[in-house]
C-alpha cells in the first residue's frame, strides 16, 4: 500500500512551520472523531463499484488495519465513491484517487478547476475535529497557504437532525418522508440509499451527508439512521361470489381470489364439497412465494346456498272416458327425490267429461335441503257411450203387431228409447232387423247409444174346420143350422 499523502503533509507542515514528525497518527484522528460519526469510510465516499480511498499517514496504517477490497465488502452497491460527498467542487469534477496502483494522483492529473474555497478538505473523509488536515489547492497545484485556508478545528460542525423513521413496508420506495434530514445551516444533502429506492425486509440503515453551502466555516458531516422494513401483505381480491343451489359443488367460479403476487391459495371449504343451504363464509390463506418478502394474507367472503326446487316430471295421461275414476294410471307425478305428492284431485275422483287440470305438492323428505314443489298435467274426459241390451225377440206369425214383446231395449243409465219401427207395426213374414236410438238424460257426460235385433214374422197357418156328418134329411126340407 503506498502512502501518497506524505508529501502533502509535508508540504503543508513546511508551510505553517510544523515538525512533520508532529502530525498526527491514526490513533490521534481517531480519538478526536465525534463517537457517532466515526471513521467510516462508506459514509463519506461513494465508489459506483470502485474500492474506496484509503488515505494512508506516514508509518500510520488504515483504521482497524482494514484494505480497501475488505472496506468494499461492507459497502451497499449503491454507496459507492463519490467524492463530491465528501469534496464539494461547486459542479466541478474533483480529483479521485488512483486505487489500481495505490499512488496518488499526479498534479496534473487533479481537477485545475476547483474553486479555492472548495479545496481538496480530507476531514470530508477523515474528520479530525482538533487536527489540522493537509489541503491541496488545485488552482496552482500548490498546496494552499495557511492565508487563504482555515485550520480544521475552526469550522464549525453543523447539526444535523434526523428523526428515526416509522416502520414501513417492503415495496414502499424511499420518499422525503422517510429521507428527512434538516441541518442548522444551509446546504445540501446526499442521501444513501436514494430516494426512489426500494430496501429488502429487515433493518437497514440509512446514511446522509450534509454539505455546507459556506464550506470555509462549516464542516461537512454524516448521520446515520435505522429504518425497520416490514414484510408486505399482499392486497387479495376475491369478488363476492352469486348465490347457488344446493347440491351444486364448490368450484373456481366461487374459489376465485387472486394476488398481486405469485403464490399458492388454500381454501376452506375446499373444492368440490356441496354446503348445506344458508349462508356461509368461504376463507382462503395465500402462502406468497416469496415469503422472505411478503407474508401469508388471508380473506374471506359469505356466499349464498338457496334450497334446491326439486325436479317433478308428470308426462301427460291419456284420455279416460266418463265414470272411470283417477288412478295411479293417471297420477303418475315422479320427482327427483324422495318426497310425498298431494294430487287435487285425488285418487279414485270420477271427473266429468271435459279437459280437466291436475295438479299435485311435492313435499320433499329433506326439506332443509328441498323445497316443495308443484306442477300440473291435463286430462281429457270423454263422454261415455251408455250400454244397451236388447234380447232377440221370438218370431212373430205374420198379421200380429209388434210390441213391448219385442221392443223391450234396455239402457244402464235414464234415457229414452225410439224403436224402428215402431210400435204397432205389422210387417210381413220375413226376417226384420229392429233398431233403437238410446238418447241419455245426462247428454253432458253421455252420448247416444245404437242398438239393433232380427225379429222373423211368419206366414199365417190355415184354419181347420169342424164339420161333423149332418143327419139325412127328408126332400124338401130346408137347411139349417142344423
């Protein structure tokens, strides 16, 4: 490791009249630095990737005999070496220091533009708060005199105050309202990490340096502060499902919450299992994948289980005619599950002639999870064809009338009978067919009824006389009825 900055103290000391052999050691500065700003180098130089600058005193090694690869090790990625944290060159670029070889920077190799006030001040990175620090004036490439520069100990040191931040979550970017430092002096300040930054979960810590705007009486300074990031919950949506029937199964278009973030989801109830009628509350638990991150959100929603209506098939019945009464051929209602079934009307009913509507209540076994139901058929009643009975009359011998003898028709429900032909009639020998029309006295229910029967009408048989042997009679006697 080199030891640019002999020279320097050298040349400095030479100046101010100083035995060289008087400057201070580490263990001097480090005695001097206030206990809460302590020689820590990420702090005051930022590398963007680079080691950070060591600035090595004669026969004096690093504090804590720490190399510049072991400091970059503790440095976050983006505190890396920005000098104008620690050297402020009024929107110059400032001099770095050259880490491949370990050896200063050559004079020309440092910024000739740097306004004198704003000269190469080390306290930036090693505060000695009682010791002089050896400047560079990069005007002339001269160290400055100790005209134009103030010793060290005469600045002041600002204070800074910044209160610790509340707790906030991952995923929140750093803000104002956490990046809030306020200094009892003008200037500016340089926050790491910045705003906008996102910090993973656990505690971090959050560095500022403040720059004095008046550099020639106010020293710059570092404060630190710890912040606690919290796990993020993530946001669930899961809409509030529609009703549904009971017997229906538990599926995605009820269990259908969802994440910002990737992850798992467990729910309770789970899929495919049928709830009873009511109302229920579906849970669910999201296990996030990235649980160093985000922790396990819950959410809940109440759904809706309706009685199911149960399902009643009653195919229509055939017409029956008038007088045959209701039976299970016509009160044939089945439903889907088990239950009783109340028809109007009931069995055995004898309905009129007509279109009738039947109806039936289905009340189901389990009505917790059914409810009654009612459906309707339609019959057709068709009149009824009353019987006759008509006995085949015996012949007749032609020249007699026919009768009640023979026209003797016989109904089984109260009507009236008209014979062809009628009453009284004498027909010839042969062989007649008799009709009647029945015509019902209730034609609402009964229609007219036909009936026919042979009559045979005989020829008339010759007459046989009588006549005995009349007695002999004398000439002349007259006959008589004797």
């Amino acid at each position: 490791m080199g030891r640019f900055f002999n020279a320097l103290q050298r040349s400095q000391a030479e100046r101010s009249g100083v035995d060289p052999s008087a400057l201070p050691g580490a263990t001097e500065l480090m005695e001097n630095v206030e206990q809460e700003a302590a020689l820590e180098w990420e702090i005051a130089l930022k590398g963007h990737g680079k080691n950070i600058a060591q600035v090595y005193f004669e026969n004096v090694e690093t504090p804590g005999a720490t190399d510049a690869t072991e400091l970059t090790e503790s440095v976050e990625q983006e505190a890396a070496l920005e000098w104008e944290t620690a050297l402020q060159g009024l929107g110059k670029n400032v001099s770095q220091v050259d880490f491949e070889n370990d050896e200063p920077p050559r004079a020309t190799e440092l910024m000739e533009s740097v306004e004198q006030k704003a000269a190469l001040e080390w306290e930036t990175a090693l505060r000695g708060l009682s010791k002089n620090i050896a400047q560079v004036d990069s005007g002339n490439n001269e160290p400055p005199s100790t005209t134009i520069l103030a010793p060290a100990d005469a600045r002041t040191t600002p204070t800074i105050t910044w209160p610790t931040p509340g707790l906030i979550t991952y995923g929140k970017k750093l803000t104002f309202a956490q990046l809030n430092a306020k200094a009892s002096v003008e200037g500016t300040f340089v926050y790491t990490p910045d705003p906008g930054y996102v910090l993973p979960v656990g505690t971090h810590t959050l560095w500022v340096t403040f720059i004095p705007a008046d550099s020639g009486r106010y020293a710059p300074r570092q404060v630190a502060v710890s912040i606690v990031v919290a796990k993020a919950t993530p946001a669930l949506s899961w809409p509030k499902p529609a009703a549904i029937i009971y017997g229906a199964a538990l599926d995605d278009a009820q269990l259908n919450a969802s994440s910002p973030v990737p992850g798992s989801f467990d729910y309770s109830p789970a899929p495919g299992e049928v709830l009873t009628p009511g109302m229920h509350t579906l849970s669910v638990t999201f296990t996030p994948a990235d649980s160093a991150n985000y922790a396990a959100a819950q959410a809940s929603v109440s759904l809706t289980v309706a009685r199911a209506t149960s399902v009643i098939q009653w195919p229509a019945p055939d017409p029956i005619t008038y007088g045959t009464r209701l039976s299970a051929a016509q009160l044939c209602a089945v439903a889907s599950v088990p239950g009783t079934f109340e028809y109007n009307p009931g069995l055995g009913a004898v309905l009129a002639a007509g279109k009738h509507k039947l109806s039936v209540v289905f009340t189901p076994a389990d009505t917790l999870g059914y409810s009654k139901s009612e459906t309707a058929a339609s019959l057709t009643v068709a009149k009824a064809t009353p019987a006759v009975t008509w006995p085949t009359p015996d012949p007749i011998a032609y020249g007699a009338a026919i009768n009640a003898i023979q026209l003797n028709a016989k109904a089984t429900v109260p009507g009236s009978f008209a014979y062809t032909p009628a009453a009284g009639e004498i027909l010839e020998p042969g062989v007649h067919e008799l009709s009647v029309t029945f015509t019902p006295i209730d034609t609402l229910n009964y229609t007219a009824a036909f009936a026919v029967v042979p009559l045979t009408i005989t020829e008339k048989l010759p007459a046989f006389v009588t006549w005995p042997v009349p007695s002999a009679i004398s000439y002349g006697t007259a006959l008589d009825g004797a």
